[in-house]
C-alpha cells in the first residue's frame, strides 16, 4: 500500500517543494493516512512536522530521495503501530454490528410471526 500524503504549510515555499517532490503520494485531506506541516496544528490525522526548529520530525532542508526514507520511517515508526489499536477498533465495531444484525433479525421474525399468528 502505497503511503497517502497531504500537505497543510503556511509556508508556500515549502509547500510548493513538498508538492513536487511527493506528487505521486499526494491525496485529499480526507484520504490521507499522514499530513505534512510546517506546524503543530489541531487536525485527527497523523502529523509529521517538517521545518527547521530542534523538535522537527524533518528537518530542512531535505533532498528528495532524503524526504521520501524520513518520511517512511517516521510513518512506520509512529503511526503504523497505532494501526493495530485501528483494526481492534474495528473488530469490536463489527461484532457490535453483527449482534445488532442479529438482534434485528430476530425482532423482525418475532413480529412477523406475531403479525400471521392473529
């Protein structure tokens, strides 16, 4: 699975570098699996800061094939451990989906039989 990027700078330098250097990882916001930035921001996807201070994920500046192992490693390191709590999330949202299937189901057959049984 090919990593999804999107891109949130205030700096249009950098935005404009970032762009063209991940043009064939780039996605919407809403499909992304990471956003760049050149700040914190108050956003509920991953985040990977890339600017010049000390606390940078990235520090520029960068080259391109630079970028692109930074931001695999970052990614695998940071994010891609959280994946397992997703897919946990999701089990347990799809057994609770399934019990209230099943839960339906048998209301519905109750009523149904209710319905031709007066």
């Amino acid at each position: 699975m090919k990593l999804k990027i999107s891109i949130m700078c205030d700096s249009l330098l950098l935005q404009n570098s970032l762009e063209i250097f991940l043009r064939d990882y780039l996605s919407s916001y809403k499909q992304c699996h990471v956003v760049l930035s050149d700040k914190k921001r108050d956003i509920k996807k991953p985040i990977i800061i890339i600017n010049s201070s000390k606390d940078a994920d990235i520090k520029v500046p960068f080259s391109k094939s630079s970028l692109l192992a930074d931001l695999q490693k970052i990614y695998k390191s940071k994010f891609k451990k959280g994946n397992t709590q997703h897919k946990n999330t999701l089990r347990k949202l799809e057994k609770e989906i399934d019990k209230l299937t099943l839960e339906f189901r048998e209301n519905l057959i109750k009523t149904i039989r209710e319905f031709y049984e007066e």
